[in-house]
C-alpha cells in the first residue's frame, strides 16, 4: 500500500452531536471546500485515524485510513507499534469543540475493559445496545491540550475544600445538602456519597437541583471563592434541571486551561468537558461509562466499580522540549498509545522530524511544507496526513501543528 508514498493526506470525519460548537470546527476547515462543516449545525469532534467507527479516508484514493494499515501493518506502523497493538493505530487524534458540557463519565483499565467487553459478548448485548458499557476490549486514558480557553470537571475534589463548598451552599438555602455533607466525614467515605448521589429517587431530583442552583445563583453573584464553581451550577442546571450530575459534579475540581494548556486523564477518573475547543489524543476506543449530564444509559453500578475515588488537584502537563529553541515539544503520558506534540514554526525556519514511528500531522495555524524523500505536501489550517513509521520529515514555512504518534516507549 505505501510504496511509493510517504505522506497521505487525510480527510476526516466530522462528528455532529448535540454539544458541538457551531463555529469553531467550521472556521478551522473554512478554507477546505471538501471537508467544510455545515454553517449553523453542531460539528462537535474531528476525527483523525483509523477508528473503526469513523476512520480518516486517504484523499483521493479511495481507502481509508484503517484499510490501508491492514493490507501493510508493518510498513504503515514500524514493526514494534504493530507488534504492541495488533496491527492497529493505537490512537485516535481529535479536533474537540463544545459549546454544551458534555456528560460526566469515567473509562475503564485495560483489564477492566478485556473483562467487561467479553462478559457483554457472552450475554449477547448488541454492540450498538443503549445499554451497552464496553464496545470494545481496550481502555481509553485521554490527553485534551486546549486551543481556546477551555473549563472541565476533573476528579474528585480534596475532602475538606469539598466540605467548605457544600457549607457555603447550604448557607445560602440548599438545605437539601445537609445530608451529603454529613455522609462525607473523611475520604473513605466518598464511594457511599458519589453513590447516594446517583441513586437520589428521581421525584426528589428536580427540586434538589432547584434549590441547588438559586443557592449557586447568589454565590455567583457575590462572586467570592466558589463563583466559577457556581456559575457552571447554573447553567448546567437550567440544561439538566433533573440530572444528579449537577449534583455529583459539586464533588469534582472545576480545571480552566489557556491556550497550549494540557491535562492527562487516566483510568477510572472522572470527568466531564464543558466548553472550548482542543486536540484530544486518547487510546483508540470508545468505552465510556457515563455518571450524568445526559439522557444515555447510566450503569450506577458498574460506574461506582469502575471509579478512582482518588481525591486531590488535577496537574496541568508541563510539556518536554523536543529542540533547544522548544519549537517542538511532547506532551507525555504514563501510557504506550500515544503521545502529543505541539509545533511552532516561524517564517524561514526549516525543521527535521525523524523517523519515529507512525505519525498523524494536524496543522491548526498558517501554512506548512511537508518534505519526505523527494514527495512534498502543503498544510493548510485544518488539513492533515498521516506519515508511515520509517519516514524522516522536513518542514518549511510558517504556523502551528500537532503531531500525534505511540508513546516513545513502543518506538524506541
């Protein structure tokens, strides 16, 4: 499949749910005739690689990206990465833009995702059951760098901030909290509160959040230590006025990342995006066990199994420079599957990027150059190729880009 080609551009499949942003993706491909977003309709995620779901198809070959590895694993991958994960891209790049919070949800170990896929095939559910927790035998840890200002629910809060959070609600009128506060003595207790939570009968729901959300207003207002937090109370109580994850998430750390900002999010934490745009890289899965925010399936018992009740702040990554004029630099994470890059290139500066493994290139700012072995590609502002594992790059021009490829641990 690849001989004779270094470097296949990619066109990608846009993804329209509900909580997509109705301009941000579609400003990115506004100078792509073929791929450009519908105006006025929610394109949500860009998928960049061969999941078998959506993959990216090879411009003007008609094949996509996950076909083509099939029919030449080892030249598209490099031995080791198809060796490690099966002849398969073992990640998955977005373009993620939200307008709306999305739900809050958790994903499983590898192990946990190995046992639950195959104890879902031995009951017969069907893969594309409403009831459905594992779709697939993998897990799905995940790296989200913003390119806007971007707010996410991320892990469970410290005990004792949690405790001040919830006093200074129940101050203002959300009596209905007593009960939780007094449940959550220490720690250990977290597990029995994010599980009363989401077993709150569902007649009591909608006036809870009611008065959660007029305590939240006032906070709000004053704007004193908890107002970020509150603010999101209320809007995501007039979005799911009888949805506990309102609730649950006033057990979470409430993250604002700028621009070039990162956070890592492994197994078992929870989380929920709730606005801006970034590069999400994550493990090529799709199991999701969802705690709220959402009409979909909620499986209370198998979320609560799945959870790391790890409570603390969430690190911001400090990115590793690649160059000495940190023009390049690597985002990395505990696993194998991937990791991110992010390019600057300034204007009549040239960059080589060696051979180091399968390598998935997405150019968000300006206008780049792509050389490899005599074939030569031009990026522009939401376009994007994919580079077979033994080809060194030369890149001319000026803008940004990010580089998603397997940890350094399966190339090296």
């Amino acid at each position: 499949m690849s001989a004779g080609h270094n470097l296949f551009r990619l066109s990608n499949p846009i993804r329209d749910y509900a909580w997509g942003s109705q301009t941000f993706i579609q400003q990115l491909l506004a100078d792509d005739s073929e791929r450009r977003a519908e105006p006025n309709a929610p394109a949500a995620e860009l998928w960049h690689g061969a999941h078998p779901a959506a993959p990216s198809q090879l411009a003007g070959m008609g094949m996509d990206l996950s076909s083509a590895i099939a029919q030449d694993p080892v030249t598209m991958l490099g031995r080791r990465t198809a060796e490690r994960f099966g002849n398969t891209l073992p990640f998955l790049m977005k373009v993620l833009a939200a307008d709306q919070a999305l739900s809050i949800q958790a994903h499983p170990t590898l192990a946990q995702a190995q046992s639950g896929f195959a104890e879902e095939q031995m009951r017969g559910i069907a893969l594309d059951a409403p009831e459905r927790n594992y779709v697939d035998p993998n897990h799905k840890p995940e790296l989200i760098c913003a390119l806007t200002d971007f707010d996410a629910l991320c892990g469970f809060r410290t005990v004792g901030e949690t405790l001040d959070f919830l006093a200074a609600l129940i101050a203002q009128g959300a009596a209905e909290l007593t009960s939780l506060r007094e449940r959550l003595s220490d720690a250990a207790a977290l597990p029995d509160v994010v599980a009363a939570i989401l077993r709150w009968p569902s007649g009591e729901r909608a006036a809870v959040i009611g008065s959660l959300a007029r305590a939240a207003a006032r906070i709000a207002e004053e704007q004193g230590r908890w107002a970020p937090e509150c603010e999101w109370i209320c809007r995501l109580a007039r979005e799911y006025p009888e949805d506990t994850g309102v609730v649950l998430s006033l057990l979470m750390n409430l993250v604002r990342l700028g621009p070039g900002q990162a956070i890592f999010l492994a197994a078992g934490q929870i989380h929920a995006y709730l606005r801006g745009a970034g590069i999400e890289i994550l493990a090529a899965s799709d199991n999701v066990l969802r705690g709220g925010l959402t009409p979909k399936h909620i499986d209370v018992e198998e979320l609560l199994r799945i959870l790391d009740f790890t409570a603390g702040p969430v690190s911001v990554l400090v990115p590793r420079p690649v160059d000495p004029d940190r023009r390049r630099v690597r985002f990395e994470v505990p696993v194998d599957d991937f990791c991110l890059e992010r390019v600057i290139l300034p204007s009549g500066v040239s960059m080589t990027i060696e051979a180091d493994g399968p390598r998935i290139l997405l150019c968000v700012q300006g206008e780049i150059e792509l050389r490899s072995e005599g074939e030569q590609l031009q990026l522009q502002r939401g376009e994007s190729v994919f580079v077979p594992a033994d080809r060194d790059l030369e890149l001319d021009g000026a803008g940004e880009l990010f580089l998603a490829a397997p940890g350094p641990r399966v190339v090296f």
